[in-house]
C-alpha cells in the first residue's frame, strides 16, 4: 500500500485506535481489580481483628487469655507474614498473646499522626516483620473487663501482590488475544468494504491502458454515482474531441482549396514574383496546420482516451526511413516494450517524424532512437517517458541550437524542408506538458530530447 493510500489510511488510524482503547481497557480493569482486592484485603483484615476480639478477654487475675481460631493454617506458620497479636495496656500487666507464626517478633507501630485511626477506631497501614515480609496491619484498642489491649491483626501483602499480578498476565494475554484477532476481523472488514474503490481504480487504469472505453462493473450504491459521473465526463470529453476533431477538419478542407489555388496560380505568374507568392502560401500553409493541430491538441489534451503504443509507431516509422534513407543504419531502444504515452498518435508520429527526418538529412551512417520510461517524482505528478533521438552528423553549437528552435528558422538552406520540425516538435511537447530541447550526442552529432506524459496503470 501507497502512504498516501485510502486503505492504508483507514487500516492505520482503525488499527491504532483499536490498540489504544485495548490499552485502555486493560487498564482500567487493573486498576478496579487492584481496588477491590485491596479492599477486600482490608475487609479481610477487619473481620479477622474483629474475630480476635471476640476471642480474648483477661482473667481474674488480669492476664490475657483466650486462643483465637480464624480458620487459616498460615497463622500457625512461622514466616508466613500472617499473624496476630494482643499487648496488654496502661496499668495492665501480664505477658501479650500472639500468634505462632510471629514468633518472638514484633510489628513497628507508627504514630497515631503517620496512621490515625477511622470513624470506628480502626487504623490500617504498611509495614514489615523481621522476615522480610511485606505487610498490611489493622489495629485498634478496646477496652475490656479486666483492662485495656491493644489489638492487631497483619496480613501478608505479597499474597495480594501475587494475585493481582496473576490476574493482570491473564488479563494482558486474554486482551492481546482479543487484540490480535480483532485487528484481522477489523483489516478483512477494511478491505472488503473499500473493496470497491479498488475496482473503481483498475477499471480507471483500464480506460487509461486503452482496454476499456468506460468504468465497468456492479459497483455498491454508494459509488454507483461516482461512477455514472465518470462515464458521463469521459463520454462528454468523447464528445467535445469528437467535435473538436471535426471542427478542426472542417476548418482544414476549408482552407486548403484557397491555398492550393494560390500556389497553382503562382505557376503562372512571374518567376520573381511566382517563387515569392509561392514560398510565402507554402509558408501559410504550413503555419496553418501548425495551428490547426495546436488547437486539436488543447482540445484533447489531458483526455484519457489520448494514448499511443510507442513501440508499433516507433516500428512503422522505421521501415519508412529505411527505405527513403538505404546508406543510413536506424537502430530503435524501447523500454518497456509496451510502454503507452499519453499522446495522440498523430501528434507522437509527428513528433518522432520531425526527429528522425532532421536526424537523417545530417547524419552520416547512424540514427538512433531510444524511449525510456521516467517515474513520477510525487504522487501528483504523472509520470513521463523520455524520447531521444541522436545522430552522428556535425551537429551544432549552443546558439545554433537556440536558433534552430526558433520557428520557421533553417540553418542549412541545402537541405529541404520550411524549418517548422523543430518548433512543431517543441509545441506539441508544451501542449501535453512535456519539454524539449536539443545537445550533443555521444557520437558528435545532434541528441534531441522529448519528454512527454506516459500511461503507467497501477494493477
């Protein structure tokens, strides 16, 4: 795909999005699971200090007793991060009651201000035992018959840890899964709804190619429009070159009787005055067609229907040349093959025309042609081809060749001809937007180059 391509486009910003909101989600769902197992966690821990109050009292003679049961083996293992404890307080004496996992440990107990207690007399907060454990303490003070203990109850926070980040690897492989799978669903749903611009393209490519006259197929409803609009604006660029063509023909025979009976009465008259009005009618004449195939060429300049197979014309032109020109050797170089300019091909046949028969009045035993194909520098350019057409002759200087352009300018008065090629050729190149200009070729003579559009279709 193209960077500047429409599926692509769609692909890309409908893929990352995707990307994004599964980010998001994953997430989001952390974090609300990370919240309600924390809460939980503490939920937890307040049930089970609640449970350890409810199990201890003092005796008559003011010791703690009482022996906790909170259903979880990992109270009664040493190390395990889990424990309880009960200290006797103010006046109260006697030995504390903890559990068998805290062993002869204790808990730092921070500040009242560090972790001040709730609404119920509860505080909660982080801490560590001796074993490295990292832990949640719930913790509070109640009075009792018999005397004041402190309560608390620790949990091991690395269990909670341990949970979350098992529950986000499932819910991470659970959403790549998800991913991976609805960015295809998504591309295959892409590409078969914009399936049909991609038909619209190869049939355009086909009217371009010359392989079809107008945009064929059953197209959705949403392009049918689109569709019908196009073959109406090719079917009236048909017919305003139609018309144009016409026009010019009509303008053409009209013209051609006058100018004809000019030059034939100039066979009649004077020599001195016959040569001039002759010359000067030819010269009309001349200017005439020029004109005429200028306004032929603005017409359909730009038309998609305007399209040539360089190698057939290139071929026919040769086999004419070589037998009006037998002691000149013609060698053509066309790449691709079949490669299709952009140009009428009467316009491409005089252009090549023009080229070769001023080449071969000058050369001396070579004309060369060689056509070679010149991609688009961007996307909104189209690509163009590169005619060039060399000879071996005496070739010329740079201000001969400036002279040469000029119209109607020859710079050898031996040789026939009215001096328009060279001005024809650089016409028709600026009406299709193409260049032309002239320099020395490698075997000494003349190299004209002509750039002029070509049809290149995406398939």
């Amino acid at each position: 795909m193209r960077p500047n391509s429409l599926t692509g486009r769609v692909l890309v910003s409908a893929s990352v999005w995707a990307v994004l909101a599964l980010i998001a989600i994953a997430l989001v769902i952390s974090a609300l699971y990370r919240a309600g197992s924390e809460r939980a966690f503490g939920d937890l821990l307040r049930a089970q200090l609640n449970a350890v109050i409810n199990a201890v009292s003092f005796d008559p003679e003011g010791q703690l007793t009482g022996t906790p049961q909170l259903g979880d083996l990992s109270f009664s293992q040493p190390a395990s991060g889990w424990a309880w404890i009960v200290d006797p307080l103010a006046d109260t004496k006697g030995p504390r009651l903890a559990s068998i996992s805290i062993g002869l440990g204790d808990l730092a107990i921070p500040s009242v201000a560090e972790a001040p207690f709730d609404d119920q007399y509860v505080r909660v907060y982080p801490t560590a035992d001796t074993f490295g454990n990292a832990l949640m303490v719930a913790e509070t003070e109640v009075d009792l018959p018999g005397g004041a203990a402190r309560f608390r109850v620790a949990g091991n926070r690395d269990v909670l840890e341990d949970d979350i980040a098992a529950f986000d690897n499932q819910l991470y492989l659970a959403l790549a899964l998800f991913g991976v799978g609805s960015l295809i669903v998504n591309a295959l749903a892409i590409l078969y709804g914009l399936r049909p611009l991609d038909q619209v393209r190869k049939a355009l490519g086909q009217i371009r190619a010359g392989e079809a006259d107008a945009l064929q197929g059953d197209f959705p409803r949403e392009i049918a429009p689109l569709a019908s609009e196009v073959n109406a604006l090719i079917d009236m660029n048909r017919r305003v070159v139609d018309r144009a063509r016409m026009q010019v023909g009509n303008l053409a025979h009209s013209l051609k009787t006058p100018i004809a009976v000019l030059i034939n009465e100039a066979r009649d008259m004077s020599p001195v005055h016959g040569r001039l009005v002759r010359a000067q009618a030819e010269t009309m004449q001349a200017q005439v067609q020029s004109y005429l195939d200028r306004a032929r060429i603005a017409a359909q300049r730009g038309s998609v229907l305007a399209r040539t197979e360089a190698l057939p014309a290139v071929e026919r032109l040769l086999r004419v040349m070589r037998k009006l020109n037998p002691t000149l050797e013609f060698h053509a170089d066309i790449e691709p093959r079949g490669v299709m300019i952009g140009v009428e091909q009467q316009d491409f046949e005089e252009v090549l025309g023009n080229l070769v028969e001023n080449a071969a009045k000058f050369a001396r035993a070579k004309v060369v042609i060689r056509l070679r194909p010149l991609p688009a520098s961007s996307l909104d350019e189209r690509a163009q081809v590169l005619l060039d057409v060399d000879d071996d002759g005496p070739g010329l200087t740079d201000s001969e060749m400036a002279e040469a352009m000029k119209r109607g300018k020859r710079l050898d008065e031996s040789k026939p001809g009215t001096g328009l090629g060279l001005s024809i050729v650089n016409e028709i190149a600026s009406e299709y937007r193409g260049s032309f200009s002239l320099a020395r070729s490698e075997a000494g003579g003349l190299s004209a180059h002509v750039r002029l559009p070509a049809l290149i279709t995406d398939s």
